[in-house]
C-alpha cells in the first residue's frame, strides 16, 4: 500500500470480527475520531459487524536536533549578503549524501 494513509489491516483473531489497521502517525487522530464511521464502512463492506483498532508505529528518535541558529546571523552569508547586497529568501536543507 505504498503511499497510502493506511499502512496495513491485520486480524486479531480469526474467532473475533476485530481488525487491527496500522495507518500513518498524520492521520491516527482522525482515524480515532471517525472511528465510527470506518466501523460502519467496514461492516457494510463484510456483511458482518467489524471492530477497529487503529494504531501507528511511533518513530524511533535517536538524538534530538540542536536547534539551528538564524541563518541571517552566519559570517559567510553576512558577508555574502553586502557584498551582493542581497537578502535571503529561503534556505533548503541539504540533501544528505547517497551510501
């Protein structure tokens, strides 16, 4: 299901008419909110009550990132800034390097 919102449906057991859908971090909160709704879309689709369990995979943080400084205030764009007389619109983080 790649570049769906939902990223997988699994049975909890093959007895019970629950169903575990993994979906992305975005949209689990609006998932729990119509989770009604997606029982009922569910339900009518099998011809038989369906129970949901949405849930996302927390992603795993390593380190956190030092927060950047103001650009504007580095000595080489300063620099760059009046001797181009520019200013800076946008900056893009680099792309990091292919292994």
């Amino acid at each position: 299901m790649e570049g769906s919102l939902c990223a997988g449906v699994s049975r909890l057991d093959a007895r019970t008419t629950a169903a575990r859908i993994r979906v992305t971090l975005e949209v689990l909160a609006a998932c729990r909110s119509n989770l009604s709704e997606i029982e009922a879309l569910a339900s009518q689709v099998a011809g038989h009550e369906i129970k949901i369990e949405p849930f996302a995979e927390t992603p795993i943080v390593t380190e956190a990132a030092a927060p950047r400084a103001n650009i504007n205030e580095h000595p080489l764009v300063k620099s760059a800034m009046e001797l181009f007389k520019a200013r800076l619109l946008s900056v893009q983080p680099r792309q990091p390097a292919e292994k």
